[in-house]
C-alpha cells in the first residue's frame, strides 16, 4: 500500500507574482526527486507520493504548515491503495492509491473542505475526515508565527522546546504559546490516532 496527495493552491490565480511556485517546490523538495516522488503542474497543482501510508497526514500538514507560514494555503485529498503503474512522474502513475487521490481532490472545492482522505473503507474515511475536519477549524486560521512553529516542530520531532526556540530565534515562553495558539498537541494526538488505525487497515 502507498499513499498519494493530489493537491492545489488556493487563490493562485490572484496571486500577483510566480514566486510562490518555487517557495512551492521548495517546500516539496524533502519529498524525494521530481517528477518521480512528486511534481508541480498546470502551474498551482501538485502531487506527492508517501511511501510509507502512516506518514501521509503528518506529510500533508506539513505542507499546509509550510504553505501558512508564507499567508498561502493548499487544497488537498489524499488518498491510499496501491500502485499498479510507476511511471517516471507521478502524475501518470496508477492505481488506486492515484484513484483515490484523484476522484476526491475534484469532490474538495464543492464540499468547502482544504484537506480530506479516502482508503476505500468508508467507516474509517467517514471516521477520519470528521476529525480532519475539526482539525480544519484551527489549522485553517493558522497564522504565519503557528504555522512556522508546527512546520520547525514536526520536521525536528525530538528537539525541546528550548532547542525548537533557538531555531525560530525566540525564548522557550514564546515557542509554548505558539505551540497552544496552533493546538499542536492535538494536531499531533489526531497523528498518533490515525498511524494506529492505519496500520489495521493495512494489516487487513
């Protein structure tokens, strides 16, 4: 099993310059090589291959996070199955995992939502796209100082508070209410829960 967001940005059109494809490609760039692992086109498109399914919200936050951090957004499906074709860029890779992402990414402008996901066992999707959505209700308010903080914190998992201010230059006070206004600690309670259910489905 793999999984795959299908994504685009928000507002790309009223954007005055282009810029913001490169900060776009930078912040995909960890991803792996493009146009293999991921890809940017039709200008403000992009998607991205998580190999590793468990990984695939944090990834997808991650780059909402990234996207805040610069006043810009993404809408973005993921979706999880497999892959019967590898190509050498992934928008014309297949399967169902590539399925998945595809049909719900159309579905995300008309049901109003900036991030959603599909697996195909309805109970869990409907499960998880309620919390999702919950979780929508602040990480889509999240201003540039959360949204730099919940991007440093998740690329650097271990580091301390302390360490996470030395490296946004501010004290150790300054990174805790960041981390309270961006509701980290539930952002990554709703992490954990979704690795644990993930790992069933793709044990079943």
């Amino acid at each position: 099993m793999t999984s795959v967001i299908t994504g685009d940005i928000i507002g790309s059109r009223q954007q005055k310059s282009d810029h913001w494809v490169d900060d776009l490609k930078n912040i995909l760039a960890p991803f792996g090589s493009t146009p293999n692992k991921w890809e940017v086109y039709r200008g403000d498109e992009f998607q991205i291959e998580i190999p590793n399914p468990e990984d695939a919200i944090l990834a997808a936050i991650l780059v909402k996070a990234h996207l805040r951090a610069i006043k810009s957004d993404a809408r973005m499906s993921i979706g999880f199955g497999d892959k019967t074709h590898n190509a050498k860029r992934i928008s014309e890779s297949n399967g169902s995992a590539f399925i998945h992402s595809g049909e719900l990414f159309e579905t995300l402008k008309k049901q109003k939502v900036t991030l959603a996901l599909r697996t195909g066992n309805n109970d869990f999707d409907e499960k998880l796209n309620l919390m999702l959505q919950l979780a929508l209700t602040f990480m889509d308010s999240w201003l540039v100082q959360s949204a730099e903080f919940v991007a440093v914190a998740i690329e650097n998992p271990t580091l301390s508070q302390e360490e996470l201010g030395q490296k946004l230059g501010i004290n150790q006070a300054a990174v805790s209410r960041r981390q309270k206004r961006a509701q980290f600690d539930l952002v990554m309670n709703l992490d954990r829960y979704f690795r644990k259910e993930i790992k069933q489905i793709t044990a079943s």
